[in-house]
C-alpha cells in the first residue's frame, strides 16, 4: 500500500433470485476455549466454514434491500466460560434475545438443540468442552442493496468503502448479508477474506480486506502500535463547539449483551480528538424572544419555555459535521462521547433516542445520576420487539413526526415453515448512522486511503461548505504530547 486513493469505484453485486429456499450451512461462531486451543476468532479467516452447496449466494434485490430467502441453519459454538455450570436452557433464555423463551425450551426438547451431538433435557448443566449446536431455519434481515466500493487493490490487500447498515462478518441473525459473503459471492466461493479492521454494522467507509495472512498480520501490527491514524466523519446534533476538542473520558461495557457502553470512572482509558468541520442551521430556525420580551416574560413562564422544558431538542437548532480523531478504539467509543458532549450523532438509534435516555439524552452524566443502568438496559431491550427503536430526529421541521417514524418490529405474522415471529423490513435509521470511517494512513506518511464524503456530510441543498477535509495536522497537534507515535 503505497498510494493515496481519494476515488471510489463501484463493482456491482451478484443478484440471483430464489425458489427454492431451503439448504444447510454451518457457523462456527466461538473458538474453543483457552485450555482447549490457542486459537481464536480474531485468527480464523473469514471464510473457515463449511462451503454452501448453492452458488452463488441466493441473494435477490428489491425496494432497494438485498434479501436473502430463508434457510435452514445450524449454528455450533463451544462452551464460554460464563456458560460453565449453569443450565442450557438458562443460558439460552438469558443470551439470545430474537426468539421467546418458550421457543428455546421446545427447541431443546425436540432435540433443534443439541450438546455434543445429542438431545439434552432443559435442566442439562453445561461443562467446558460442551459444544451446543442451534438448528433453525434462519430468517435473515435484508440489508442495503448499495453496491460494496473498492477504494485499491493490489495482490496483497483490498481497501473498500462499505455501506452502511452491512454486517462486516456473519454472525446473529446475519450470514449471507455480510460484507465478506457479498463480496465472495462476486468473487469465488474459495475466496477467502482476512479483514483487517472491523467496523460497526452501521457505520460506513474505509475497511482492510488482506488477501493472505502476512499482509493481514502486517497491517495489524502496525494498528496495534497505534502508528496508523484514522479518521470518521459524524454528523451531529447542534451547533458543535470550535477548535480541537479532547475527550478523555472512559468508557465501561454495562451490557455486553445489548452492545451498551456509558462513560464510567472505572472503565477503560479512551481519548478522542473532535473538531467541527460545517455546522448547517435548519431551514427554517426558530424565532427567538428579543432581550426586551424575554425580561417582560421572566415573571410568567411561555408556552415556548415550557415546551423547551419537556423537549429539550428544540433548542438544539441545526447539525454539525464533525471530524472525530479516535486515539483508542474502544466499543462505540465516538458515539458514547459524542453523547457525553452533548451532541450525539443525529440518528443513532441507541444513544440519540429520548425512549431510552430520557431528555437530556445521556448528556454529562458520568455517574448515572439521571438515569440508572438497570434503566437504560430495560428500555433498550424493548426496541425493536414492542417499541420502535428511533433516533430523535433534531431538525427542527422533522420534531413532530418523531414517534411517527418507523423501523423494523415485531409484524405480527409468523413464518408458515417454522412459526418464527417475522419481522418488518428495517427503517432508515437501522440501515444507516451518521457515522463514517474516512482515513486512514500511516504517521510515517509512507501510505494514505481517503474515501469520498458520504452524501450526508455534504451541504444541504441552499447551503455552501466543505465538500472535502484537510489533513489531520490540527487533530493530532491537540494530543501529540500524550500521543507522540500519531505524530509524523
């Protein structure tokens, strides 16, 4: 890699359409653990599962989703280490979020699953070594039907802009609708992928794709020493303040389960540089009293104050586009100080949504003072089943139609094969976040892989500002002390 690359290209996915749903495929989604093998999910390329004897993948396009038909799966896993003495069916009922706990105990019952190949009863006590094995016919969400971009690619790595709303790996209710089956299935079913970075599902831009092994553990090396440089691009809520700004603040796993992490003193270290890049007001901002008609009010509260009160969004006029400098690379790190600021990112389903942090939107609250994470946890474990998991919209002309949106739930309907609970296609705000890997580069500046601006970082129509972002000079000057190995 020795080239910067500012410009996308397109390669147009595979589109096969279904009729017979129904084949058998197998994940291996858990390495053993450490007293049975050294190896580990991070090692294992991308591809080390059984061959699908379909091909290409059954993929269909339509309404602008890439759809997947049912099938039958079997997922297989060994034994973690918080699952030892506990039984099977407490385990599945406390892990596995998409199915009711009824369906679990007839799935252990009549033997859909298994322990080391055998029917178990629901009281069965797991042991290390134990491998569980899940047989469904698998239901896969659809996901966005943009094309996978291929930013360079030479006999040693593929750099790719990925779309959001993608699933890097196979892995929950995702196999086919993944990065690295689309992108096999455009290439050959012995293609394999070594993914160098990992990005969230929803969030787009740059990712590594070795080709083999040294390529892969070379570009690793150099990330775990912290001399690559990476940059997102977030849009956020409000006017962002100016100038470099440093959060230093840690960052704890409350919810391994749920994916939800808050700002804790006893988390890990995390640091991030932050600098507004374009700060658009909405198109029609909101009038504000004159000094004279506020001092006139002060003795009376207005409608307009109290409404201030219970929907505090109002105040935040606008959006920023933000360019975020993670230093560390913990889980959600740039979302959850985003929110620890005051400006999540726009139309972040978890950590912008007034359903699960109340108004002040998790702002400043280190401590869980507002809002307790027994709270947090049980509010968010309703999104997607009863309630509809939405991101605040905080264009001031979108407020009222906040709770009108609408994202994937529970349909009512339920699959005529296996009587699964069916789901509604995904909403915007669950196949996109304002969240965008844009760089990354070498310190010593020996290469540099760029991507286009995504169309929601642009100007808005009637608006004039940046269509493209410097270099990360200011960004790293702010931490170069504490950080040097980011300097040049």
């Amino acid at each position: 890699m020795s080239r910067t690359t500012e410009m996308m290209s397109s390669s147009t996915p595979a589109s096969t359409a279904v009729t017979i749903p129904g084949f058998e495929s197998l994940s291996v989604e858990d390495s053993r653990p450490t007293e049975q093998s050294a190896q580990s999910v991070g090692e294992t390329p991308a591809s080390a599962k059984e061959p699908n004897p379909d091909w290409p993948a059954p993929y269909y396009l339509e309404n602008g989703l890439r759809r997947v038909a049912p099938y039958n799966y079997t997922y297989k896993t060994w034994c973690k280490q918080r699952w030892r003495g506990r039984e099977i069916l407490d385990v599945f009922e406390s892990e596995f979020r998409d199915r009711p706990p009824a369906y679990y105990k007839q799935a252990i019952e009549t033997g859909q699953v298994c322990v080391d190949g055998k029917v178990v009863p629901p009281n069965y006590i797991l042991k290390n070594g134990n491998l569980v094995s899940h047989t469904i016919h698998r239901h896969e969400p659809p996901v966005s039907a943009a094309p996978i971009g291929i930013l360079h690619e030479d006999d040693d790595m593929i750099v790719i802009n990925k779309p959001s709303g993608i699933p890097v790996h196979p892995a929950g209710r995702y196999s086919f609708n993944s990065v690295i089956e689309i992108m096999k299935s455009e290439r050959s079913p012995e293609w394999i992928a070594y993914p160098c970075n990992r990005l969230d599902r929803l969030t787009s831009g740059i990712m590594f794709i070795a080709k083999h092994p040294k390529s892969a553990e070379s570009l690793g090396e150099q990330i775990k020493q912290r001399s690559v440089r990476k940059e997102y691009i977030a849009r956020v809520i409000g006017d962002f303040p100016d100038g470099e700004i440093v959060c230093n603040q840690p960052i704890l796993a409350i919810s391994p389960k749920l994916g939800l992490n808050r700002i804790r003193a006893e988390g890990k270290s995390a640091r991030t540089v932050f600098k507004k890049l374009a700060y658009y007001p909405p198109a029609e901002p909101r009038v504000r009293p004159s000094s004279a008609e506020a001092a006139s009010d002060a003795s009376s509260p207005s409608q307009e104050s109290a409404e201030e009160k219970s929907r505090p969004w109002i105040r935040k006029e606008g959006y920023s586009i933000v360019r975020c400098l993670p230093v560390t690379g913990r889980t959600h790190q740039l979302r959850v100080h985003l929110q620890h600021l005051g400006h999540p990112i726009q139309n972040d389903p978890i950590y912008a949504n007034q359903k699960v942090w109340g108004i002040n939107l998790g702002r400043d609250d280190p401590n869980a003072l507002e809002n307790t994470d027994e709270d947090i946890i049980s509010r968010l474990g309703r999104m997607g089943k009863e309630d509809v998991a939405d991101a605040v919209a905080y264009h001031d002309e979108m407020v009222d139609q906040y709770y009108k949106k609408k994202a994937e739930k529970m349909s009512g309907e339920f699959c005529e094969v296996c009587d699964t609970p069916l789901y509604t296609d995904p909403g915007d705000q669950e196949l996109s976040l304002f969240l965008h890997s844009l760089r990354y580069e070498d310190a010593g500046g020996s290469w540099s892989y760029v991507s286009p601006l995504p169309d929601w970082a642009l100007p808005p129509p009637g608006f004039a500002g940046p269509t493209q972002v410097g270099n990360l000079d200011e960004l790293v000057d702010a931490v170069k002390d504490e950080n040097p190995e980011l300097a040049n």
